[in-house]
C-alpha cells in the first residue's frame, strides 16, 4: 500500500505551474495581476469580466473571486495551481494586504 502524495507539486496537474500564496483567500483578479497575466488590477479585472479565465476548468466572470489553496487557474494558455505557503506572512496582519510567492520563493505584493 502506498501513501498518497503531500506535498503541492505531487497533487498538481504537470502542466500546471504552482503558485504559493501566503494569505487565503485571495481575490482572482489580484493573482492574475501578481503572476503577470494582466499588466494591472484594471486589465486583469476586465479579462474575468470578459469570461477569458477558467477557475478549476470553469469560466469565471467574478472579478472578486475568493480564491484558495487547491484551486486552478487558466489563462491566455497559462495555467497555474494555488497553494498555501508554510512560511510565515512576510506583512503585518493589520496591513490587511495580501502577498503571492511564486514556487521558487519570491514574492510580489
């Protein structure tokens, strides 16, 4: 008998690029932004409104999304999988912000 998978990159589909986030949930349109799929919160936003992101092999038109851990996101051919980070939010909790962080660690605020 074999144990299941555990860690983030066992459990993503191989096309799939993981993303960490730190903080759960987080907006879609602001993960579309982070990860470079849209130059800003206004283009990323009008692309959900346009139905051209799938959330979890859905078309999303919610800008505003809740995204967590376990979701996957399709965009433009690009598709990426969430994860929670283990690190320790990088930000104080009373910023209220969100940080997302790449598979090799790097963060974008």
């Amino acid at each position: 008998m074999t144990a299941p998978p555990s860690s983030p990159d066992a459990l993503a589909p191989h096309d799939f690029r993981v993303v960490e986030i730190s903080r759960e949930p987080i907006e879609l349109y602001k993960i579309l932004k982070f990860e470079g799929f849209a130059a800003s919160g206004g283009e990323a936003k009008a692309v959900v409104a346009a139905g051209a992101v799938r959330v979890n092999g859905h078309c999303e038109t919610q800008k505003r999304r809740k995204i967590v851990s376990g979701d996957t996101i399709e965009f433009n051919g690009q598709k990426i999988r969430i994860t929670r980070s283990s690190a320790p939010d990088e930000r104080p909790a009373s910023t209220g912000g969100s940080v997302a962080r790449d598979a090799q660690g790097s963060t974008q605020q």
